[in-house]
C-alpha cells in the first residue's frame, strides 16, 4: 500500500491473516515525515498502548521523519512494534518535573520493549544561568511496558556553573537549596557528564533517583567563598552524587596559590561544607590575609596544610 497527502508518502506490506485462534499480522510501514500530534492521531489507542502513553508522554511536539515500524501480532500473544525514527525541532521531557529538552534534533527507536533516544542537539534552560548545550545526551528505558517503568539518562551538559548548578537544584533533588547553599556560588564554565536512574512515576522523590555526576569547571572565580577575597581557579574537578558534591583543584585566594578540595554533603542534617588542602605560605601570604607581621620576619616560601573547616559560605 502506498499513500500520498499533503506531500507526506506512507508505504505498507505484509501479511494479515484470521485463524481458528485468531488474527495473526506481520506489518511493515514507512513514514517520510509527519508530525507527533499526527501520529499519536493516527495511532489505535488499543495498539501497543503502553508505548502510544509513553511517546504521548514524553515526546511533546516536533516533526517526525524516517519513520520505520515492524508490526507483528500473533494469538494468544501480546502485539510487538518496532519503531525508529529521527526527530527535529522537537520539545522532549527526560524528567517530569525538570525543564524539558527544546528544539532537539535527534533519533529514536524502541526495540522490543526497550527505548532508546539520542539527542544531536537541543538545550535545556533552567531558572537560573542560561542556556544548557544537551549534545550527545541519551534516554533510555528498558522495558516500557514494566510497572513503573525503569529509566536511565545519560546527560552531556556544556553550560555555564550556574546554569549547571541550577539544573542539579529543580526538583525533585533541590540539592543546594536543602543545604542551604545558593546556586550561584561563583563564574565558570561547566561540562558534565551526568548519569541518573530513576522510576518513571508520577511524584518522583529525590532518594528514588541514583544519579552520579563528573565533569570540569574551567575559569572559576568567586567572591562569596571566602569573605572580602576573590577565589579563582583555572581548572577544576567536579564530582557528585547522592552524598554529596566535591570540587577540588588549585588556584588562588587573591594572590595567595592553593590546591584544595570543597566538599558539600547533600540531604537534611548534612554537616557543614568543607576545604582542605595546601596553601602557599609566603610574605604575599601575610599581605593578602593582614596577618600584621613584619616584613623581615616573613621570607621565602612554604606550604601549610588547611585543615577541614566549616566554610561559613
């Protein structure tokens, strides 16, 4: 079967049978191109309905193209559709609660009762920070037809740190916000690569999600670290997880080098941030920090150790 409207072509072949215990099919279909609502439209609510739920709800409009699908029935069985196809200018969700992907091109398949979603481009803008690059990010789940479905995100993220860290801080984790820290913690360029597992339920709770975070921060600089000082960093580590967040890496506080490590315990009665590390000790030193010692007291260099402490950011 081949049908052309409004410039779309839809091709069909196959095989439909009706025997003693039932009608068997074997299905293939092809869609050039059409648009989400439209397929969802042209989609029997009773075929394959928990994967007509899923792209009803996750997949949130754009145009379609290359649409591929494998139907097969068979008695006493329940029906299987393979499905691909490519996707631009589409708004996807990963996260009910979190800011959706706008404008994604891509591609998608479901493959048995498993699916799988590869963004090419899009971005995602959370409250605060601006735009985030979601390039290379992956959705899958591995079987949509289990109750509640189980997904994994995989998220490569290129923003600035606050935008990073405004994204970590919606719910349903607002990590920062319950240590009681803000999101804007400083300047900097951020790029992550983010990995979390969570049910697909409709009031997700922060400890249903595993998530674990890498990534780096690049031209770090911060006066609400440290109070009257500027923090600035070229490079640095980020990790994070459930437990909590750490940074590490060196730099300076004014003109004073260190190589330390910040750490941010998450969830209700956390202890205090932390710092520890190496700073340098020199007369530059007890300039930056007002020590008030004489000059020719102070020469050369050394190293001191900063022992854990409550940050008091």
């Amino acid at each position: 079967v081949s049908l052309v409207e409004a410039g779309r072509r839809l091709s069909a072949k196959g095989q439909v049978g009706a025997g003693a215990e039932g009608w068997t099919a074997a299905i293939d279909l092809a869609l050039d191109e059409i648009g989400h609502q439209s397929l969802l439209a042209l989609w029997p609510v009773t075929l394959v309905p928990k994967t007509r739920k899923w792209l009803a709800d996750n997949v949130l409009d754009g145009t379609l193209s290359d649409v591929k699908a494998a139907l097969r029935i068979t008695p006493g069985k329940e029906a299987r559709l393979t499905l691909g196809y490519d996707f631009r200018a589409t708004d996807v969700r990963f996260i009910r609660t979190m800011p959706p992907i706008r404008d994604a091109d891509g591609y998608a398949t479901i493959e048995g009762q498993t699916y799988t979603m590869v963004v090419s481009r899009g971005s995602v803008t959370p409250p605060l920070g601006g735009v985030i690059d979601m390039t290379g990010s992956v959705f899958s789940v591995l079987d949509i037809t289990r109750i509640p479905a189980q997904a994994e995100v995989i998220l490569k993220t290129d923003s600035t740190l606050t935008a990073a860290l405004s994204l970590l801080d919606e719910p349903p984790f607002q990590f920062l916000t319950k240590a009681g820290r803000e999101v804007q913690i400083g300047e900097g360029r951020a790029v992550l690569d983010a990995t979390l597992r969570f049910p697909l339920v409709p009031k997700l709770q922060a400890g249903d999600v595993s998530f674990s975070v890498q990534g780096r921060i690049t031209d770090f600089s911060s006066n609400r670290l440290v109070a009257g000082k500027v923090v600035a960093a070229p490079d640095l580590s980020l990790s994070a997880e459930p437990r909590g967040l750490r940074v590490s890496g060196p730099g300076r506080i004014g003109v004073v080098p260190f190589d330390v490590t910040f750490t941010q315990p998450f969830g209700k009665g956390a202890d205090p941030a932390r710092i520890e590390g190496t700073v340098a000790l020199s007369q530059a030193t007890v300039s930056e920090f007002g020590l008030g010692l004489p000059e020719a007291i102070v020469s050369g260099e050394g190293q001191g150790m900063a022992r854990p402490a409550d940050t008091g950011v």
